[in-house]
C-alpha cells in the first residue's frame, strides 16, 4: 500500500510540474461535424457542454459535392482548434473523408480542403505544446451532438 501511495505522490508531482508533457493525463474537448447538400456544421463540447458551434454555406456550384460541405465542416473546426490549443477528439459520419484525410483513396486533388486537413492535423502533430488531435468516425446521429450539427446543416 505504502508503494502504490508514492508512485501517485510521484506521478502528481510529475503532471503539475509539466514534466510528463504529451503524457500526461488528457481531458479532452470534442468536435462534431457534419455536411449537407449546401451547409456544413461543427460543434464544440467541452465537459459535456456546447461552447461552441458554427455552420455556413458553401460556394455552391453544379459540381459540389456531399464530400465538398463534409470536408469544409472538417477544415472550419480544425482551423477553430488550432486558435485554442487542446486535446481534441473530431467525430464525422464521413467515412469518405476519413479514407481520404489517410491517404487511402486515390485522386483527391479535386477537394482542396483533404489537402488543408492534412496539412492542419501535421500542424498539431509537430506542435511543441502539450496538444492532440485525432478524427474518428460514428455512425451518423448517433448522440445529441452529432443530431445537433446535422441541424445546423438543415437536415
């Protein structure tokens, strides 16, 4: 028991003094998006609340895409993060996206926004500062917050 009480002792001391940087405990603050036929929408929850969300139009031209509002929704809440360091969990229902963010679909040139998304989660990556970034996908409407992006989206 003695032995249990100082290795706590010691991994509190090392957490507060900032010396176990990316290792230490992480709390983290999560990002819903979502795309529609013309808007795209993300949501910001931190400690179970909605502190943020925004949605928008997007240039609309006969060759946009569900993949064009998705992927914007993607860029516009990354790019929010990046102002507010912190750890961050992005969810998407766009399995396509995720594929081509990864690199495992051929020809995404035409969507200028994987290419900043890409270059945005590099961004996080080699950040000298304690923060993280990873984008996973969940079933479409699957908790309030997925619900409450796809109604910023008019859907």
């Amino acid at each position: 028991m003695r032995f249990y009480k100082e290795v706590v002792q010691k991994l509190k001391f090392l957490n507060n003094s900032g010396y176990m940087g990316k290792a230490s405990f992480k709390k983290y603050v999560y990002i819903y998006t979502d795309g529609g036929p013309e808007k795209w929408a993300f949501v910001v929850v931190k400690d179970g609340k909605v502190i943020h969300e925004e949605s928008g139009i997007f240039g609309l031209s006969a060759s946009t895409s569900n993949d064009d509002t998705e992927s914007e929704g993607i860029f516009r809440a990354i790019q929010y993060a990046k102002e507010r360091p912190d750890n961050y969990i992005l969810t998407t229902d766009s399995q396509a996206i995720i594929a081509k963010v990864n690199g495992n679909v051929a020809n995404v040139t035409r969507n200028p926004n994987i290419c900043g998304i890409q270059t945005l989660l590099r961004e996080f990556k080699d950040s000298p500062l304690p923060v993280s970034f990873s984008i996973k996908w969940e079933k479409r409407l699957s908790n309030e917050f997925m619900k409450r992006a796809d109604e910023l989206c008019g859907e």
